[in-house]
C-alpha cells in the first residue's frame, strides 16, 4: 500500500470516498441527496484540489481504499490564530475491509504534517464517537467555547460536513 498526496487524477475516486463517507456518516443517503453531491463535487475538486484543499490518499493496487481531506482556510488573524490561516479535517474514511489497520492514522500524520509545514494555527475536526479515539491519540483535544455553535439553513436538501 503506498500513502500520497491526490492529484486530479484521482478525482473519481475522491468522489467514490466522499460519498461512501457520508452515505455511512448519515447513514444513508437520498436518491436526491446523492445526485445533488455527485454533481457538484467534480467542479469542486478541479477548482480546489492541491490549492486550499489537500486529499490524502492511501491506494492498494490501484484503488484508493482511505482518505484524509485538509481543508486550509484564511481568515482574519485574531488571538486564536494568529497566523491567519486555519485547517479544517473532512472525510477521514476508510473502506470497511481496509479498518483496524492504521492507514486513516497515517494518512492523519501527513495532513498534520502539511498544516505545520504551511503555518496554520490549528487543525479542526468534528469527531464521531467511532473517529475520536484516533484523533485524541495523535494530540487532538475536546474544545469547549463561549460561543454557541449556530448555522442557517439555506437549502431544502443541505448536507453538512
């Protein structure tokens, strides 16, 4: 098994990942939901990927079996970050037949090793209870904030990260 990088051509196959990802995340999707996201997802990937969203990949053979997604954004330095740059973790998936065997670990290493290399001032994440044993190991920390977490639904058929 090789760990790198995706480029765009793998394009494909990030998109086989992501929806495989949030069709057990959400344990299930729509018909719909499911048409919405594979057609906006090759544009997506074209415009951002290897620019401020970096896929890690591990491929057995030819076949990408698990993923890491590093969404790197810049904002508004404040305290928090001074940089003014941030990270945020999306879609760390692995394929059933592929779990139990350290790759998303791996695969974590290399997108925090990208964030240290590009000066970001802190990686995100929202953990599911399965995930979150993996991210304490590597330093991640529960976050507790005076901010309420709030967003506005803008589309009948939204999905979240």
């Amino acid at each position: 098994m090789k760990f790198r990088k995706a480029n765009k051509t793998d394009i494909s196959q990030l998109i086989d990942m992501r929806l495989a990802y949030l069709s057990e995340d959400y344990n299930g999707l729509t018909a719909d939901q499911s048409r919405m996201i594979a057609a906006q997802l090759p544009g997506y990937f074209m415009e951002h990927l290897t620019r401020d969203l970096f896929a890690y990949v591990c491929v057995d053979s030819k076949l990408i079996v698990s993923t890491v997604f590093l969404l790197v954004m810049e904002k508004p330095a404040n305290p928090s970050f001074l940089t003014g740059w941030t990270g945020t973790i999306l879609n760390v998936y692995t394929l059933p037949q592929y779990r139990k065997r350290g790759l998303a670990g791996s695969l974590m290493r290399l997108a925090m090793q990208e964030a240290t290399c590009k000066k970001l001032s802190y990686l995100e994440l929202k953990a599911t209870q399965a995930g979150s044993s993996l991210y304490n190991k590597l330093g991640f920390i529960v976050y507790e904030s005076n901010y309420i977490s709030m967003k506005y639904q803008l589309t009948e058929l939204g999905v979240d990260e």
